[in-house]
C-alpha cells in the first residue's frame, strides 16, 4: 500500500494509521506480505501522479488502488482531479475507490472481524 500526503491533522493521520494497521493485519492473515511507504512530492498533482507512477513502476507493482472524494472547489473541476491525472497519465491499471463513509471507516478500525 502506498500512501502520498500532504500535511494533515492529527486526527486523520490518526486514521490513515489505524486504516492502515487493520489492513496489514488482514493481509497478513491471508500470508499476504504488505509494504507501505510515504511518499513525498510537490504539492501539485501532476507532480504527485508522477511519483506515484514512478514509484509503481520502479516496484512492479501491477494495480494501483486509491480512494477519490470527488472535485470540491472550482480548481479541480477545471484542471481535474488527482484520480482523473493518475487515470489518464498510468499505464497501470488503477482502481478508484469511492470515499468511504465514516461509519464504515470506524467499524473496519473498530476490530470487527471481516473475513466472515
């Protein structure tokens, strides 16, 4: 799993983290290795999409999965969204994951078992 951020507040790296330790555990479960690194990159979305293109292909990662939240302000409707730029510039396949509701994020971190 890959992860490119920018500065954010406490309370969500908080939950990228327990998102992230949940899933590892999942994996790992299935004797499944998993990687997660943080990647750094100008604030600037062809400049993130490039690294993270970058990076996969250095990796031979076969599928990129990454969540959208959907344009929020004029800027991303005119120049496009980071899904829209990693879906355009990958030659990786990508899988966009819509964003997921709060309450679906807290039961997956809560320790509820899944894999029933």
């Amino acid at each position: 799993m890959q992860r490119i951020i920018k500065e954010a507040d406490h309370e969500t790296k908080k939950q990228y983290q327990e998102i992230l330790a949940k899933t590892n555990q999942i994996f790992s479960q299935k004797d499944l290795s998993v990687k997660h690194e943080i990647l750094v990159a100008n604030n600037n979305y062809v400049d993130i999409a490039e690294a993270l293109i970058d990076y996969a292909k250095k990796n031979c990662i076969k599928l990129i999965i990454m969540g959208t939240r959907g344009p929020t302000d004029l800027k991303g409707l005119i120049f496009g969204s980071f899904a829209h730029s990693m879906l355009s510039k990958s030659p990786i396949p990508v899988l966009l994951i819509k964003k997921l509701p709060q309450s679906f994020i807290e039961s997956f971190t809560s320790g509820c078992n899944i894999s029933q």
